[in-house]
C-alpha cells in the first residue's frame, strides 16, 4: 500500500470516528398485550383483544449545549404518536408534535388521578378524562413550552388549525402550572380555550407518602354554543404499592351536567403484578346516569391484560 494510500485511508478513519463522536443515541422499545373488555351494554362485540406498540426514542447533545430527542410510536402498524423536542437548559423545552400531543399545556394536567391500571371511566364512558370536551383539542401539529423555575413548572399549548375541524380556524391555547415546594405534595391548575366554542379549566392536587398517592381534581367545561352542556367534573382517587409488583387503587368520579336530572358517576377498582417484563393488570368500572340521565341504564364493565414488555 503507498504512502498517499495510507493517509488518504487514515483521513476517512479520523473523519468517521469524528462525526460518530457527534452521532445522536437511539433505543427501541416495545410491548404486546392481549386484553379483555367486558362491557355490559356491548354483548355483540368480541371482548377480546391484541395491541402491540414498538416506541423510537432519538436524541442527541448539540455543540451550543442544547439537546435534541425524537420520538415514534408504531402502534397497530401505523405511527400514531411522534414528536420532536430541544431542550435549552434553564431556557425550557420546546417541542412540536406531528401527531397526538406534545404534552404539553393542558395534556399535562388532563387527569392527575392515580390508579393501578385504568381510569374509572374507561370502557364505560369512553371518553377522554370522562368529559365530552376534554378531548377535543386537535392535538396534530401543536407546539409546547415548558419550563422548570425552582419549585415551580409552567407549560403552554399552541395549535395555529384551532378545532379539529378547522371550522373557525381560531388557535386552541393550553396553560398549565404545578407547584412542588411542599414535600410529597403537588398543587396544579389549568387552562385551556379551544379557539372555537369550549373552555376548560382544571385545579387539583396529589400527594404521597411512602407507598401511597392520593389526588383529588376539579375540572370545568364551559361551552359558548347555544344547546351544548356545561359540565363540572369532580374526581379522586388512592392507589397503594403493596410491594415492589403488586399495586391497588380505587377511584371515584361525578359529573354535574348543565339542567341534567342527575349526575354521571363513575367508580372504579385496579390492580396490576408485574413478573419482571410481564404485567397482569384488571379492574372493575361502572358508571351510572349516564350524560346525567336519570333513565340510562347502568354500564358495567370487566377488564383484564396481560403485557410483554421488552
């Protein structure tokens, strides 16, 4: 080999390890789940289920200090959920999501309720949060901002398409802050305008001491729109680490309908196992009166699953 050989080969060694030394990190993850959904008002349908969920995290350290992550979700198939985020160290984090949500402003804050497994208005209610508006803001192409100022986290939401539907096209705003400074306690409030015909705000507080969490929240939905229902939720809710893998929770929620006969209510109880990378989680939820119905009939459901994480 000559000489020129050599330097021009050792020129391409010293580049190549140069630029990895620059490279950005990346870790897979995933899971499988066979699950069960008995729910007493669908009789029709097949209560069985498979999900399986491959998640991409990305991210690397810029010259000027900042940072860099990427995040996909392949769920069913299809990428579900993706998102870019830049840290700027003591300036925040801003972050950009192509799909689902930042994470950022109101999402923050949607549901502070602990539990073992699901929510108490999972598979009865089927709704986000158990409130009609609670997931109705259009959460593609949304940018957040959040930042940590001592004891104290302020995070904000901002999508420039307003509604789902485009409708107004009237930007949706989200705000959210939380205070820590008090050990074991988190004190939260939220704001967010749908830029079209909805207000919510929520107000909530968590607290833990040893193996237990408890949290208690208040979430309100205000609509503008002549004939659309105003709602004021209530929920809380105790989950306890019995060990390392077994937890229980419980949990209860009540929604005050705007002229409605009655209130929605809905309980729950959970319990999860893991067994190193396999969980066994169920639960039991009802809900009663539903939209505050005093004539609907009460809704039952039965859930357990089974996941592989790895």
């Amino acid at each position: 080999m000559n000489k020129l050989t050599k330097v021009g080969l050792t020129a391409l060694a010293t580049s190549l390890v140069s630029s990895a030394s620059f490279a950005g990190e990346l870790s897979v993850s995933g899971s499988a789940a066979l699950s069960y959904s008995g729910v007493s008002n669908k009789s029709g349908t097949n209560p069985w289920a498979m999900g399986d969920s491959v998640k991409f995290n990305g991210g690397g350290d810029l010259d000027n200090g900042m940072t860099v992550s990427v995040y996909y979700e392949l769920d069913g198939g299809t990428y579900d959920d993706y998102n870019l985020k830049v840290g700027m160290g003591d300036m925040g984090t801003v972050s950009f999501s192509g799909a689902s949500s930042s994470g950022s402003g109101v999402d923050k804050l949607k549901d502070i309720v602990p539990t073992a497994y699901s929510a108490v208005y999972e598979a009865t209610d089927g709704l986000d949060s158990g409130l009609i508006d609670a997931s109705g803001n259009n959460q593609t192409g949304q940018w957040g901002y959040d930042i940590a100022l001592g004891d104290v986290a302020l995070s904000a939401s901002y999508n420039p398409r307003g509604t789902a539907a485009g409708v107004k096209g009237d930007a949706e705003t989200g705000y959210a802050i939380v205070y820590s400074g008090i050990d074991g306690m988190e004190l939260s409030a939220a704001y967010f305008d749908d830029g079209s015909e909805a207000e919510n705000d929520t107000m909530g507080i968590k607290y833990t001491m040893g193996s237990v969490t408890a949290a208690y929240q208040i979430t309100n939905v205000d609509y503008e729109a002549t004939g659309s229902t105003d709602q004021d939720a209530t929920h809380y809710g105790i989950s306890v680490a019995i060990n390392e893998d077994l937890s229980i929770s419980a949990g209860r929620q009540e929604i005050e309908f705007d002229k409605a006969a009655d209130d929605e209510v809905n309980t729950g109880m959970m319990a999860s196992y893991t067994m190193g990378s396999i969980a066994i989680k169920g639960g039991f939820n009802k809900m009663e009166s539903k939209n505050g119905s005093a004539t609907a009939k009460d809704v039952e459901a039965n859930m357990f699953a089974v996941s592989f994480a790895f």
